[in-house]
C-alpha cells in the first residue's frame, strides 16, 4: 500500500475489510512496532526487510495459559550458553505455553517471544526474543516447537489465535530484541562505551540501550526494565482511537436507523413517528454520540502523546515514561469500557433488526469488546493508573509542582459547584476535577488508614482496591471532559458548527455527571437545585441536537462498506436491503432443506420414512 503512517495503514485495512481482524493484525499492530521500537539498528537492517515484504509473517507472543497480566510471573525461559553463544527457549511447565497469541495457530512463521532471561545462573525478568516457529520454505513447524490454535472463541473468527510452546529451542544471541542506545545519536564508540562496563564486543552482537548479554553471558542492566513494555503502551495507545471507532460506527448505524424506523402511532389515528423523537431513544443514544466523539478526541491526544513520549525515550530522556503509562493504560480501559457498553446499547436501540448481522452491530461489538481485556486486562490497567494517581497525591501534600493533566489533584475541597441554569462548561470541569481529586483524596486516606492500623503496603493496597478504581476512573472520565472542552474552546470552527458541538459537550458532562450522581454529591458538592439544573439541561440538549443528529453521524464520514450494514445505509433504503440480505442467505438457495428428509419428514410422515431412509443414505 506505501501507507507509512500505522494509523491510516490500519484504518485502510478497515476499510477493505471492516472490523474482519485479520490473520496478519498482529503482524501489522505487534509483531512490526516490536521489531522497530525493540531491535537494534542491526537487527532492523536485517529483520524489516523480510518481515515488511510478508517473507516474515510473525506476532507478539507473551501470554501464557497460567499469566497473562502479570508479566514478571511468565514461565517461558530464555537461558544464555556461552559455549554456543545462544539462548535455549523452554516451557518447563504445562501453564508455561504461549497461549492467546493471536495469528499464531496458523499464520506466523515468526514470534517475537517475551521470556525470562537467565544468564550465569540468574534471572534478570522478562525480555523478548525473536524466535522462528515454521520454515519459510513449506511453512512445517521447526523441531522443538509445538504450535496450534486455541479453537472457537466468543469472536475474531477469523483470527487463529493460538498456543505455541518450545522443548528447549536454541536460538543465536543476536536473537534477543535490544536497541542500541538511542542517547541521541552519539558515536559509536561512545555507545559501547555508555554500557559496556566489563568488555568491548563486536558492535553487531552489542546488546544496547535497554540491556545486553555479552558473549561471555554478562548481563548489562537496561535503563528502565519497563521499556521492553513499550510494544503494550503503543498498542493502548492505539486502543483508544479503535475504541471510539466502534461506538462512532455503532452510533452511525443506530441513530440513521433510528431517523428511518416508525413505531407505534404517537396518538389515536395518528402518524407513527420516528423513533428517534422518542425521548428515551435520545436519552440512550445522544449521550453514546456525544461520547463518540469525546473519544475520538482523546485517542488523538494519547497517541500524539504516545509519539512525543517515544520521540524523547529514543532519545535517552525517561521522564514521561510514568505519565504516559498512566495514561495509556486508563484511557485505554476507560475507553473500550465505554465504547463496549455503548455499542450494546446501540444494538438494543435497534430492536430485532439490531440482533440480526446484517445490522453491523454483533460485528463491531464482538471486534471491540476484547480491547476489554487484551493488551492489559481493564481492571489492572486502571489500577496502573491509580498507583500514579497515589504518587502525584503524596508529592502534591509535599507541595512538589504536578505534571500536565493532574495539576487538580490535592486541591481544596472545601468549596461548592458554581452550576447554574446555563450550565457553562467551565463548571462541567470544575465538577469533574472535583470529583476526581475527593476521590483521589478518599483512596489515599483508605490506604493511609489500614497501614495506621497494622495493614502491610500490599494488605494496604487491595484493601483500598475498590477506591483505587474509582478513583482512576473518574480521573479518565476528567481527562475526556475537559479534553472536550478545551476542543470546543481551542477549535477555530465555524460559529454554527461551535453551537452544535456545544451542545454536545455538554450532554457528554451533564450525562456524565447524572449517571455518577453519588460520586458528585456524596459531600454536597452540588445541590438537589442544581441537580435539577443538570436533568432539566439534559432533555432540552437532547432537543437541541435532535435537529442534528443524522448530521452529526454523518460527520463521521464511514462508507456504507466499513459499516456493512443494513440498518445504517447512507441512502436510508433499511427495508429493502434487509429483505435483500434474507433472500441471499444460503440456506435459501433451495425451497426444501436438505435436513426436512432425515429429521422433520418421519415426524410428520412417519409412513414415508423409508423415502426418508434412501435420502439419508445419499
Ligand atoms: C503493568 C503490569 C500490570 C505490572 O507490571 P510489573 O509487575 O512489571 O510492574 P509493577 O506493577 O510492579 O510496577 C512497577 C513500576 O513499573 C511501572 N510500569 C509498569 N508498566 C509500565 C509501562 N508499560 N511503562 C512505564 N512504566 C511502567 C509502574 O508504574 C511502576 O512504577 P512505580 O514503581 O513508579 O509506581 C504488567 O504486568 C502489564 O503490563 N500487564 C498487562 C499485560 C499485557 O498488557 N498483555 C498484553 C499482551 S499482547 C496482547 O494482548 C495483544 C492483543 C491484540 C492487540 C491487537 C489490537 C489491534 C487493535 C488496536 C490497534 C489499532 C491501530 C490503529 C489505531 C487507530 O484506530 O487509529
Ligand atoms: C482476543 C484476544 C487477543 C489476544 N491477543 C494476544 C496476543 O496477540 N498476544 C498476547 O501475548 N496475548 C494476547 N491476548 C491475551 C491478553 O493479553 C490477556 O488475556 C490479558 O493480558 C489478560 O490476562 P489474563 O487473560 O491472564 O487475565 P487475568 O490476569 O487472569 O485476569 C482475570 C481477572 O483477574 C483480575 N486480576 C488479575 N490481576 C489482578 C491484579 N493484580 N489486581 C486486581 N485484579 C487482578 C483481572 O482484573 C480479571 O478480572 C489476547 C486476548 C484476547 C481475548
């Protein structure tokens, strides 16, 4: 395609076959990042070529069938021999198989694998290899190695998600994915000697920037142990943006049908309105529209902020690194949150029509719900957050400056929301921050309380769980407001088109906000006048962007073949097209069904059944 952009290279995917996920996904969203942000400038010269030209076909294997979240517990072990100068790959355990991997059961011929590194004798935690699992001559499994899928799962039908494990698998040093230092783009020789501290090694086998294991089987630490979990925070990074996709579509699909579809005549003898002027419809949809496009925003954000973090990691500078992990990993569980309950919704919106495939929506849904748990289970991943989120509130009672986007946190409390009739967005915000830092402010305390009380820090830390997440999530949901608004705000856009996504925003943080009603008022923040403000705000919105609704879907711009829908066709014609899709489904090919002769006839004609004997036999 000479599409470079990985964005745009994977929306022309979508494109061509929307929401299909490809037997090459992993090769295109893991397995080609893995090799360019993980490998050394050695390795890429030899690796990309091949593996850019489909001569590699590979995919990120990490998980295995007993861990998946935590990866320091992975069983996989990578054993340097110094005598052959190469790795010995093994799965000593029965829960120590690659299991998940998708593109692995069939499609790779490659992998990059995450294992434990022991070199003379000790462990020094998980760090990946790129291991070759079939030949690229016939594509038969490579001795030492066992690989096949997993079978049927809840979707990705088209993904053979798979199982691999190694019986003692050598592999050459230069198999271990490391990065030359990328402190800028100092000599070489300075490179080498930035860290190798015991002795110098051909350039080609220097196992630079993150770690390295010389030939003699010296193990050079890395920088930060957490950069060869780069591969994760790009693809949560990408996440968000996918995420908002799917609810974008589903929103496209449910509110055009819902212009279309009549139902139930509004008064005696009356006309069967739309649907979408039923008021409840509007209180299901407009809000999942609104949070469509807050979405879209703040996947543009985090991956942009993805870019310039990687952009200063490349270049030794490791600042931002937590900032961006905590972002990365809560938005990206924030979003597929959000977006999976919505999609649900849309398709509930759509009545029977919304359960059949030809609506697009089972599709998108089954794509979009596993964001849910791969690339970081969601729980785990807002608790990444929280454990963020705990550092800045400590240093902020220490009156350290904060970073960026949570300046809030540790602010007074003691004040009360300035809401009124208007609803300005300004207020949204302040109600959000709020919220986010008491909640901040509640798990610090619960913490802080149980070690008071004798609890151990991990003791501490699960029993404060439950106020952890909360707390990280209402700081996702701050982000997504406030992002939104200063959207709004910042955006040159035209006076009509800043009216209309005003009252959008809006919705999103006034429906935010009554949906989380506790969180707002649990210590009289707002009172039951300005709640009253909100709910009244609220359905006058929903009359305000009634008018706009099929524009605003249609603002997202998705062709009819990336929704594959009948419901959600951009010329309205539902009926025909769903009548159409019926007609040409296989098993109307023949008026009578081949299974009639061998299981309803002797029911209904027992007399005949020999008839039905023969047919059977044929
Ligand atoms: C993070 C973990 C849960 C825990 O890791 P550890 O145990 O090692 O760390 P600790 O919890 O002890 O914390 C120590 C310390 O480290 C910091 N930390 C942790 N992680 C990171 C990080 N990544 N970066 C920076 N710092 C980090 C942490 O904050 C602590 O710091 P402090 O001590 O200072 O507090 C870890 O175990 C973990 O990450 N687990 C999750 C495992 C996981 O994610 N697995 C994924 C496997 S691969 C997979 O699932 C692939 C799925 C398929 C993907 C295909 C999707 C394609 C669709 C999207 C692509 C779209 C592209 C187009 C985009 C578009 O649409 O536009
Ligand atoms: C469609 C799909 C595609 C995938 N593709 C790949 C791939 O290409 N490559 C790959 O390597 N993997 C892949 N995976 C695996 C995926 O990354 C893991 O499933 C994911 O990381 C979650 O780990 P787990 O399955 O072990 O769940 P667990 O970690 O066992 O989670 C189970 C439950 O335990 C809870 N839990 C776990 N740890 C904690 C904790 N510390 N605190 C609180 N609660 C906790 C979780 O919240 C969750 O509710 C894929 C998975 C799916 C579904």
């Amino acid at each position: 395609m000479g599409i470079t952009d990985m964005q745009e290279a994977f929306y022309y995917r979508e494109c061509a076959a929307a929401h299909e996920n490809s037997p090459l996904g992993l090769h295109y969203a893991m397995f080609l990042p893995t090799i360019n942000k993980q490998a050394t400038p050695e390795q890429k010269k030899k690796w990309l070529p091949l593996a850019e030209n489909y001569k590699m076909i590979g995919t990120y294997a990490q998980t295995e069938l007993g861990h998946g979240t935590f990866i320091r517990g992975l069983e996989t072990t990578a054993t340097y021999d110094p005598k052959t100068k190469e790795f010995i790959l093994d799965s000593p355990t029965l829960t120590s198989k690659k299991y998940w991997p998708g593109c692995l059961g069939k499609t790779s011929n490659h992998c990059v694998v995450m294992a434990q590194l022991y070199t003379q004798g000790k462990s020094h935690g998980p760090h990946m290899f790129m291991v070759q699992i079939r030949s690229m001559e016939d594509h038969s499994v490579l001795p030492g190695i066992e690989v096949g899928v997993i079978g049927n799962k809840f979707g990705y039908g088209t993904n053979d998600n798979g199982f691999l494990s190694f019986d003692k698998l050598r592999i050459p040093r230069e198999n271990m994915l490391m990065r030359y230092s990328q402190v800028g783009r100092i000599p070489r020789e300075n490179m080498l000697m930035r860290y190798s501290q015991v002795s110098r090694i051909p350039r080609e086998n220097m196992l630079m920037r993150y770690s390295q294991v010389h030939e003699d089987g010296t193990y050079v630490k890395p920088q930060n142990a957490k950069l060869a979990y780069g591969s994760m925070v790009l693809i949560r990074s990408s996440i968000v943006s996918d995420a908002a996709r799917g609810l974008a579509q589903a929103c496209v699909i449910s509110i055009r049908y819902s212009a279309v579809r009549r139902q139930t005549e509004a008064y005696p003898g009356g006309e069967e309105p739309q649907i979408l002027d039923y008021q409840t419809q509007q209180y299901r949809l407009f809000p999942l529209l609104a949070s469509a496009y807050s979405l879209q925003l703040a996947g543009k954000y985090v991956f942009n902020t993805y870019l310039e973090v990687n952009d200063q990691i490349e270049k030794g500078n490791l600042e931002s690194m937590p900032e961006l992990h905590a972002l990365s990993a809560g938005l990206k569980a924030f979003s597929t949150y959000e977006a999976s309950a919505g999609i649900e919704v849309c398709r509930i919106c759509c009545g029977g029509h919304g359960y059949s495939q030809a609506s697009g929506l089972p599709k998108i849904y089954v794509d979009v719900v596993p964001g849910c748990t791969y690339e970081g289970e969601n729980t785990v991943m807002m608790l990444q957050t929280a454990r963020y989120l705990m550092k800045c509130y400590s240093r902020a009672k220490q009156g350290q400056k904060l970073p960026g986007f949570v300046q809030y946190i540790g602010q007074n409390l003691n004040k009360k929301s300035c809401m009124s009739e208007e609803v300005a967005l300004g207020c949204l915000v302040m109600a959000y921050e709020h919220r986010a830092a008491r909640l901040v402010e509640a798990a610090a305390m619960r913490m802080q309380s149980l070690i008071q009380g004798g609890k151990k820090q991990h003791e501490a830390w699960n029993g404060s769980s439950v106020q952890l997440f909360w707390a990280a999530k209402a700081h996702c949901h701050l982000f997504c407001v406030k992002n939104f608004v200063d959207a709004i705000q910042a955006k040159s856009l035209s006076s009509k088109t800043v009216t209309v996504m005003k009252s959008v925003c809006q919705l999103y943080g006034v429906h935010g906000i009554l949906e989380n009603l506790g969180e707002f008022m649990q210590d009289g923040f707002f009172s039951g006048e300005q709640v009253g403000y909100l709910q009244r705000k609220m359905l006058a919105l929903f009359e305000n962007i009634r008018p706009n609704a099929v524009a605003l879907v249609d603002a997202f711009d998705y062709p009819d073949m990336v929704l594959g829908s009948c419901l959600g066709r951009y010329d309205g014609q539902v009926y025909q097209a769903l009548y159409d899709y019926a007609k040409s489904a296989p098993m109307n090919q023949t008026e009578i069904h081949s299974t009639y002769y061998k299981h309803l006839k002797p029911l209904i004609n027992p007399e005949t059944t020999s008839d039905a004997m023969q047919f059977a036999k044929l």
